[in-house]
C-alpha cells in the first residue's frame, strides 16, 4: 500500500538524480528509502536536489511582443538539508539581473560552463538555513529562447494580432523559467502574467478569476497549478484566442476564425474522457481544456496538463484524427500522473500512452478502428527495425542515455505493443487490474523501467511459468521485437492489402476508397509501390483526389510520394503545405524526399527552407536544419 511521504523525505521522493551527498550525513540519511539506482540519475540536469530541490515555482512574468521578449520574477520554494549552502538550478542563455532571499539581501551566484544543448548549471550561494527556504529571481529569457515561439500575425490564421506559444519538453523550460529542469523533480506552481490588450493568456494551470486591467493597456492573468508536476509541463500561450465549451468539464481554444472548426472536431472529448476514467481510473486534473494552436506548433500534441496544446493539422471534419486527442488525453495518467523519472526511460510516458489511446479509442470509435490504427502503428516498427537493424541499441524501450533512442516507432510503438502482449497473455481483466494500481500507486511519482518491471512481476505475474512467457525484461532492456509479440488482427486491413496488391500488379485504383476510413487510406498510399512515374501519379491524383484532401495525414503522404519521384505538378503544393504547417512530423520527412533526389531536390528544399524556415518552432528548424546543412 502507498503511504504519504513526510515533506522532508520528499525532497528524494521525487526527484530523478538521487546519487548520496558525500557532504551532508543528514542528507544521506534521507536518500536510504527512495530512488537509488543508476538507471534513475538524470544525466539532462545540472541539478543536486539530493542537496536542495525546487518544490513550488512563482512566476510574475510580463510579455513584451514587441521586443519578443518575457521577463519578472521567479520565487522558489526549496527544500534543503540543514546544511545546505548551494542551489544548482539549470540556465540556457537566461539574463540573470538579481537574486535575493526574501528579505532582499542579495545572493551570490556564477554560472557556470555552457554544455551543447544542455545549457549551464546556475549555482546560488544560499548559505546555511533552515530546510523550507525561498529564494527570488530577477531575470529575463534571451532573444531567442527556444522554449518560445513568437509569432507575427501574419503567421496566426487570424492575421490580426501576435501570438506567443511554449513548447518546453523535454528540456527546454530552461530557456525561460529558472528552476530544476528535470522530469523527476516535481514542483508545484503559480503565476502572474501581464499581456497587452486585447490578448488573452492560458496555462496549463488553473486560472484564478478574471483578468485584471492594470492600466496602459495591459492585463494580469493569474494561474495555479496545486498538483506536483514535472517542470516541463509549465506551458503557456498567448493570443487573439477566444473559448467554447463542448462538455460539462472540456472545452477548446482557439483564434476565433479557428474556433468553430476546432470544436466541432474534438466534440467527442467528453467522451473520451469517461471512457479513460472506465478503463484506468479518475481524471485527477479537474477540467480538461485544449488548445488549437497555429499551424507553427512542432507537434501533434502536447499534453500540457488541464490544457492540452494541439495542432491545426488533425482537424479533418470527420473526427478521423481523434486519435491524437485520445493520446494526449490518456497522458494524464501516463505521463502526467506517472512521469518517466528520466528522458532514456520516455516510453514509460508514450508507449504505455499508446497503449492507452488505443484502447480509448476502442471503447469510442470500435474494435476495427482501434485495430487498423495499431496495425499502422506495427507497421512503423516493422519499417524502423529493418532500415536499422533488429540489434540495433536504440531500439530498446530502456536506454542507457537520453540521447540514443531511434524514433517513435520504438518509444511509441514498441512500449503500446509490449503492454498489448502483456495483455493478450495475462487476460485484459488482469491487466486492466494492475495497470489502474500502478497509476493509483505512482500517482504524482516519478518512475523508473526498473520499477516497471518490478511492479509488473510483483503485482502482475502469478508464476515463473508465466514470467518465461511474457518476457518482461526483453521487451524492455533489449533490442529488437521479442518473438511472443501479439501482432495486430490481419484481417484489418484484408480489403486494403488486396487493393494494394491489385494496384501493384495491374495499375487498378480501388473503387471504394471513398468509403475507406482515414486508417485504410493512409495505409494504402503507405504500401503502393513507391517508384511511379508522372502518368501514375497523375492518375492516383485524379482517381483518388489526392491533392485536394482535407486531411493533412493525406496529403503529406500523398506530397511525400510525389516529391520521392520528382513530380513537377506537385511542386506548388508542397511549397504551400510546408509554409502553413511547421508540424515536423510532416516538414522533416518532405525536406528529407526532396533532399534525397539529387540536385534537382536540394535546389528545391534549399529555395523553399529560406522561405519558411522563420516561421518554424526551434524544434522543427533543428529537424531541418539537419538535413539542408548535411554534407554528400
């Protein structure tokens, strides 16, 4: 049975690097009961919270979208040993002006060397004190800060005012907030935002009453997040964005000419979420708002908590792509409630996600939704395991470091069909049984593959027997697709696969595409041979109605098969898609099709990245950059 830590034992309890502090015999009396392992060391943070640990942030931030620029005060709370006499927080590229204690006397600090895409350690000189602490923050975020996306309004589809968008995961908070940037160190937090009129700010908190006019044209928007969450779920955006209820407990944001599209598109939210609260147990969070984002947001989904950031890109008019709010919503057990203690463990948060969403959906949409969805999710493995090879150290659900994970297909794909497996072998009762108790008994925790698997052969497994069948710790420490996988129903897919074989053979367009489902399109253009000429392509446009789809799914694999055979026709559209989606799902592999086809590509992707790249996330220009600044 879980027990309630005491707040002093919580300064381990929740933290990611739980290494002993040779300096402290108080603090190491304290690490003995929690985390020790080395699997559980966050090698991401410059932070020592087995020493001192943020446990509540507050923000009193002021947006400036003139200079894009946002900058206050933060006030941490800290828990320390009692002979605590540093702080180390992580700093990437934030101007630091003052930090005091609260009675205002200065503290002093250095920053310390910059690592490559980690940022500096910021260590501050507490002195002795007693364990419960505040210090303040004078600061501002740098021009640039890669946590913030600063858009004109040329670039919102309202065209009318700026908008301003975070992204922090996995650890790029540091760019704008000084705290503990690290999955494992929980915080609470609040916060005051001022933004000029007539903009509107959300986070993912709740907001605390109306905005306040406080004069020049500017107003205090206050928020509260009483839940310990990790820091890479502070979020924030700010825009000409206005609210629609479509549930007693979930409604959407978005620009207004956005606003009536994006509703309609998520209206089975409330449904998705008593189907969730069935299957794993309550939404913890209170309401479950989203939302729509410009098209500019790097990612399908972010599962910001109580606030859930989305892309423009799923809204299809039919739903089809309500397969992303499932996911982000089933984040809030997995992830959110239960978050990987370390970024080399981040399929404890998205396979163990997937699994989830396919179940939702399932319970929603059906058994043949749900199947054809994990067969397109299978079959992304299958593609990953062969282009790198089945022994491939990456393809391990547990990785020794943050940085040496493949792709989705394995942290997403390969953790959704591990739990399916587990499932098919133990009875979905049984498991249904033990993943609910893992939630309830993690709750507001941060966790380790090692404590999974644990938990799974104490709570889950009846017999040794059993345990050989299931093979838990091949599925997680190993490479590869372990043989007993439960392979997604091949019947899923049978009417698809025959279409595709007939079109391979003799050129035939299926008939009834029209009445397909987004699943079955996808996976038909997905497994049609992938050298045409201009003349097939022409007719798979004109037969199916390629380029005029409202799904963007559909088009980017539509616009990623033509730019792989040099198709001139499409040319323009492609140049259209990649200036109004910066969603790097998409932008990447299209950048990377042209690239892959010679110079007539790399001319191509070399003019249109000039064009686009300003309007992009950090996180996709990094993506692309990648590839048009690659050598050979």
């Amino acid at each position: 049975m879980y027990r309630p830590l005491s707040s002093l034992a919580l300064l381990l309890a929740a933290t990611a690097c739980t290494t002993m502090n040779r300096e402290s015999p108080a603090t190491t009396a304290m690490v003995a009961p929690v985390l020790t392992t080395a699997d559980a060391v966050d090698d991401a943070t410059f932070a020592r919270p087995q020493v001192a640990r943020v446990t509540h942030v507050d923000l009193d931030l002021a947006l400036d979208f003139a200079a894009k620029a946002v900058g206050g005060t933060a006030t941490l709370d800290v828990l320390a040993a009692p002979d605590a006499q540093t702080l180390v927080l992580d700093d990437r590229g934030l101007v630091i002006t003052r930090i005091t204690d609260m009675a205002g006397r200065d503290l002093p600090y250095t920053v310390g060397t910059s690592v490559e895409d980690k940022g500096a350690p910021l260590t501050i000189e507490m002195g002795p004190g007693p364990i419960n602490r505040k210090i303040r923050i004078q600061y501002s975020a740098a021009p640039g800060a890669e946590a913030l996306q600063w858009l004109s309004p040329e670039q919102t589809a309202g065209k009318q005012h700026p908008f301003l968008f975070s992204q922090g995961q996995a650890i790029l908070n540091r760019t704008w907030i000084p705290t503990q940037d690290s999955p494992g160190i929980r915080q609470t937090w609040t916060a005051r935002i001022t933004a000029p009129e007539p903009l509107d700010v959300i986070m993912s908190g709740v907001r605390q009453g109306e905005p306040e006019d406080i004069g020049n044209g500017r107003r205090a928007f206050r928020f509260a997040m009483d839940k310990p969450v990790p820091p890479y779920l502070i979020a924030i955006a700010a825009g000409d964005i206005d609210f629609q209820s479509v549930g007693p407990r979930t409604g959407v944001w978005a620009e207004p000419v956005t606003l009536a599209r994006a509703a309609a598109e998520v209206g089975d939210t409330e449904s998705l979420v008593t189907a969730a609260e069935g299957l794993y147990g309550p939404y913890r969070w209170g309401r479950y708002d989203m939302i729509v984002l410009p098209p500019s947001f790097p990612y399908g989904g972010m599962e910001n908590p109580v606030m859930t950031f989305l892309t423009p890109t799923f809204i299809a008019g039919d739903r089809s792509n309500n397969g992303l709010v499932a996911h982000e919503l089933a984040h809030s057990w997995s992830g959110n409630l239960v978050t990987n203690a370390v970024w080399a463990d981040s399929w404890l948060n998205e396979g163990v996600t997937s699994y989830f969403e396919n179940r939702i959906t399932e319970q929603v949409y059906g058994k043949k939704r749900a199947e054809q969805e994990a067969a397109l999710a299978f079959a992304g493995i299958e593609e990953t395991l062969a282009e790198v090879g089945a022994d491939a150290p990456g393809t391990a659900l547990h990785h020794k470091t943050s940085g040496e994970e493949i792709g989705s297909a394995i942290t997403y794909d390969k953790g959704h069909f591990f739990l399916r497996t587990v499932e098919s072998i133990v009875g979905r009762e049984r498991f249904d049984a033990w993943l609910r108790q893992w939630f309830d008994n993690h709750a507001f925790q941060p966790a380790t593959s090692q404590m999974f698997y644990d938990d799974m052969m104490r709570n889950l497994v009846a017999s040794q027997a059993e345990a050989d069948r299931l093979a838990l710790r091949e599925w997680i420490f190993e490479p590869g697709l372990p043989a007993n996988v439960a392979r997604p129903d091949p019947a899923a897919f049978a009417e698809v696969d025959a279409a595709v074989e007939a079109y391979e053979r003799t050129g035939t367009i299926p008939a009834r595409y029209s009445d397909w489902t987004s699943a079955e399109r996808m996976r038909f253009l997905d497994n049609i041979p992938k050298q045409r000429t201009n003349a097939q392509l022409a007719t798979l446009d004109r037969a199916l109605g390629l380029s005029g789809s409202q799904n963007n799914e559909i088009v980017f694999l539509w616009l990623e098969l033509a730019l792989a055979n040099r198709y001139e026709p499409a040319l323009p559209q492609a140049e259209a898609f990649l200036a109004r989606v910066g969603r790097a799902k998409f932008v990447r592999p299209l950048f990377q099709a042209m690239w892959s086809e010679g110079e007539w590509g790399r001319a191509q992707a070399r003019r249109i990245y000039a064009t686009t790249r300003p309007g992009y996330h950090a996180v996709t220009r990094g993506a692309v950059d990648r590839i048009v600044n690659a050598k050979g």
